[in-house]
C-alpha cells in the first residue's frame, strides 16, 4: 500500500500538460486546390505551339482582378515557353502581344441534409423586457448530409503583332471545373472525394476498396502542366574566341612523320 501511494505521489509530482495553437488561413486550402486545379486544367487546353519561335510579351491587365491572377499568369506563361516561345520582360523587344482575359476564376457549393435542420424557437417570457424576443437554438440533427464545392475557370488568349496590330492567333474560350465532394452519414465523417483527392478518404486517410457503394479510385488524373518535366538545353557555341597559336587542329591533324627516310641511295631508320 505504501508503495503504491509512493507512486501516486511520483506521478502527481512529474505530472504536466501542454497546448498546441492551432490557426486557419483566411482562405482554405480547400478552395485554393480547386481554383489552382481549374486554372490548370484550362490552360493546359490551349495550344500554344503558332507562338513556337516567336518573342512575344504577355499583357495581364485584364485578367488582375481576378482570383489568383498571379497563378494564372504564371502558368500561361510556363506553357507558352515550354510550347516554344520566346517569353520577354520588355515590350520594345517582343514581336508580339498575348493578351490574356479570365471569364470566370470562383467557386460555388451546394449543401444537401437528409435529416432535421437547426431550428430557433422564440421566448415567451414576455414579464422580463431582457428576454423578450429571445430564443433556443437546436442544433440539426443529421442522417445523411453532404457538401459539393466546384471551382471554374474560363479563360481566353488573343495574339497580334506589337507594330502593325494585326492579329496573329486567339484561342477561343477554355473552360474547366474541379470538385470536391464531402458527405457524412450518421454523424460519420467526412468521406471526401474529387478531383484534388487521391481517391476517397476519411479524415484524411484513404478507405479500403471493401466499403460497399464508395470508390476509393480518384476522379481525374493530373493535368499535364503540373507534371514534372525536362527540356534540352541547347550547346553553347562560342564564335568569338581566337584558337590560340601552336595549339593543334584537331579536325585537320598533321600528317604522321615516316619512320624511315630515302636519301642519296641511303635508307635512313629513325
């Protein structure tokens, strides 16, 4: 018994406790996934292989106040130099202008509850002039309820030349959705499921292909932008450097020296 009180006394003696703050982004990584997924998708769309060769500047004054414009500036501009062009930072050295317009860059979600809703039932205690009016909130009571949030993008490009002013090429409008499903049934969840998911999860890792009526396959695959990729770089040929003097020439060697020699009537070994 004494030894076991000892214990007690050890562990409320070495006993502690800890926190951890926890903070969220004034934007979740939810909907920035999406938006950043649709961009993508969009732009990857657009074929940019007329500007292969050519210098161009790109114009985004138009698409600036749009969400994540810098996102979507930055991976027009990854396409147009990994399609062949030649991106340039001033105006006066390009040969033509891309200007770039955004239709749509948002999300929208639509919530469904199988279940009883959160209701308010007002106060009747109308003696108590504080109280009057309020009331009770009941929280809802949820059998099955799911959440769907997309994201779209539609975006467009126009090319003409800087001087002239003629047009070169337009795309044409492209436009592209992701999703996010989230549902819960019974209390349980969620089981998120779309296309910035690898397969369906549940709180945060992945469910076995056994639960019945639930895919765990993902609903689409990466698009080719956001891959990993290598390019070759071209050789570097130096034109302006002097070959050094009584340095050999290695595409027009000198003739070997013979190992013997005729003269006079004489043959001379070396």
């Amino acid at each position: 018994m004494l030894r076991f009180g000892l214990i007690c006394l050890v562990l409320l003696v070495c006993a502690g406790c800890g926190t951890t703050k926890w903070t969220d982004t004034s934007r979740t990584a939810t909907e920035q996934l999406l938006i950043s997924y649709a961009i993508d998708n969009a732009v990857e769309q657009i074929n940019f292989s007329v500007l292969r060769g050519k210098k161009v500047f790109i114009k985004t004054d138009a698409i600036q106040a749009a969400t994540d414009y810098q996102y979507l500036s930055t991976a027009i501009r990854q396409h147009i130099s990994t399609s062949g062009g030649l991106l340039c930072d001033k105006l006066e050295d390009s040969e033509y202008i891309v200007e770039l317009r955004a239709g749509a860059v948002g999300t929208d979600r639509n919530d469904l509850l199988y279940g009883v809703p959160a209701i308010t039932i007002p106060s009747v205690a109308l003696n108590n002039a504080a109280t009057a009016g309020a009331g009770s909130t009941f929280p809802e009571i949820p059998f099955v309820k799911k959440t769907d949030q997309r994201a779209v993008c539609k975006v467009a490009v126009f090319v003409y030349h800087r001087e002239t002013g003629r047009p070169l090429w337009c795309s044409g409008n492209r436009q592209s959705e992701s999703r996010a499903k989230a549902w819960w049934v019974f209390g349980a969840g969620p089981f998120t499921k779309g296309s910035i998911y690898k397969g369906t999860e549940f709180d945060g890792g992945k469910i076995p292909k056994v639960i019945p009526g639930i895919s765990s396959d993902n609903d689409e695959g990466s698009p080719p932008l956001t891959v990993e990729r290598y390019f070759a770089e071209p050789p570097l040929v130096k034109t302006d450097v002097e070959k050094p003097q009584n340095s050999p020439d290695l595409l027009n060697p000198p003739a070997p020296i013979p190992k013997t020699i005729q003269y006079g009537g004489m043959t001379i070994h070396r």
